[in-house]
C-alpha cells in the first residue's frame, strides 16, 4: 500500500510535534536539574562557611598580611645581599644616584 502525500505529510508533522515536545521536556528536565544543584551547592557552601572557627573575610585578611610580611622580608634580604664589584655603580647609575 502507498501513502499519498497528504499522509506523508501527517506523519512527518506528527514525528516533528514528538520530536519538538521531547525536546521541551528535556530542556525543562534540564533546568530543573540545574536549579537544584545550584541550591544544593549554595545550601553546602554555606553550611562549610557556618563549621569554620574563622570567618573567611579575617582569614583572608590574615593570610595577606602574612603574605606582606614575607614579600618585605625577602625583599629586605635581597636588598641586603653584597653585590659583586663594580654591580653596585651600576645599580646606581640606573637609578640615578
């Protein structure tokens, strides 16, 4: 048995209007999934923020002040390290003294 064009048409319509609502529900499936694992992610983000003995604003704020404390110390020392003859006359006419 042959189809006639009107039937042809039917079909492929309706395997579209499947295809189009499969589509839709998968993108819905998809955005729900991505909802729930945002609140998921934020609901432990902030259960770990609440467990911590410091707040991660002071933590922060310590380990920058530590981090400046070191970079002064290291570059105190190396600007205290004797220089080979003749670098330090460079050194000087570079920076202008």
């Amino acid at each position: 048995m042959t189809e006639t064009p009107s039937q042809s048409r039917t079909r492929t319509g309706a395997l579209l209007v499947a295809g189009s609502v499969l589509v839709a529900t998968g993108g819905i499936l998809g955005l729900l999934g991505l909802g729930l694992g945002t609140v998921a992610l934020v609901t432990a983000a902030r259960r770990r923020v609440g467990q911590m003995e410091i707040p991660p604003s002071e933590f922060a704020r310590t380990q920058f002040a530590r981090a400046r404390a070191a970079t002064s110390a290291g570059v105190g020392a190396w600007r205290s390290q004797p220089t080979p003859d003749g670098v330090e006359s460079r050194r000087n006419a570079l920076a202008g003294v």
